[in-house]
C-alpha cells in the first residue's frame, strides 16, 4: 500500500473549490492510480478528519502552443472530498 503523501499530492486553490468549503467538501489533486477507498483513508489519516464521500474525476490537460510547436499540459486526477461532521481542515482555515 502507498503512503498518504504519495496519494494526496496538492490541495486545489480555485474560486469554485472555494465555494464548496461552506460545504464542507475539500478538493485535492491526487495520484492517477488512487482509488476512492484510498484517497479517503489518506485524508483521515493526514488531517485527522472522517470521510464521509468521495468524487474523482480525470482532468485532460489543455493545449499550449510555443510559436508553431504545440504540447499539451499532463493529465491529472482530481478528487472532491466530503467531511463528516464539524470538523475541518485547517490548511484551508485562512484561505476563504
């Protein structure tokens, strides 16, 4: 099994995943192999917090161009995490 830190990679730090704190939903980019059962025991065990659900989806990356050469931007895999409860994470305490 992978350790917590390799599954979670980065928290998301948009408007739209901002909006969705009062909610107490979280939003991570995460390991494209990980699977739900997997990010949720990752974030109880980073931040000490119950799961309640899970969402991933798959993010395409976009089209760059440099002058005539274009590439893309990698693939990523993103996962909105529910909370149960009251609790939060306190990462994210300031941000909002």
């Amino acid at each position: 099994m992978k350790a917590a830190q390799d599954i979670i990679l980065t928290p998301v730090i948009t408007e739209d995943s901002m909006d969705r704190l009062q909610d107490n939903r979280y939003t991570f980019k995460v390991a494209k192999d990980a699977n739900k059962v997997e990010i949720a025991s990752a974030v109880e065990e980073l931040f000490g917090v119950k799961v309640a659900k899970v969402n991933t989806m798959n993010v395409k990356g976009k089209q760059k161009r440099m002058g005539r050469s274009v590439g893309y931007r990698p693939d990523w895999k993103k996962a909105i995490v529910t909370l149960e409860g009251d609790k939060t994470i306190e990462f994210f305490e300031g941000l909002y």
